[in-house]
C-alpha cells in the first residue's frame, strides 16, 4: 500500500470526499473495510442489492456480517435503490 504524501495534513481536511464503490464486486470489500479502518475514515454507504460472485447479492445474508461490523464502526447507510 502506498504511504501518505508527508504534505497532507489530514486535520485540515475540511472538505467531503465522494468515492463510489461497485456493491456487485465484493471481493475488495475486506480490504476497503481494513484502509478505511486504518485511516480513520467514515464513510456513507449508498447500497443497492447487487448480485455478487458470493452468497445472495450484496444485501442478502452471505454479506449481513460485513454490514453489520461497518456499521458498528459508526459508518453511515443510505438507499441506492434496492435494485438498479
């Protein structure tokens, strides 16, 4: 992983950060939970039940636990429709 430029004062940093995400290819979601944990960075989901490679789409019960540690970790959830 690449180290933070030394010239980023992340307390100044007063502005929000968009990022979108592809809720149909979970298999970075662990990887994005880790950066965003180690960074300290809280984010809002904009989550859509998505098909995905494993379990039964990115909402279903395979995914249930993953959502559920973002949310204990105090990130923010809203709709991206149930299906687009």
């Amino acid at each position: 992983m690449a180290q933070k430029p030394s010239s980023v004062d992340a307390a100044s940093c007063t502005k929000p950060v968009y990022l979108t995400l592809d809720t149909g290819h979970m298999g970075v979601a662990q990887q994005m939970a880790d950066v965003l944990r180690a960074e300290k960075v809280q984010v809002t989901f904009f989550a859509a039940n998505e098909r995905t490679k494993e379990g039964d789409g990115s909402l279903g019960t395979h995914w249930a636990p993953w959502w559920k540690a973002r949310a204990a970790e105090g990130h923010a959830f809203a709709s991206h429709t149930w299906d687009h």
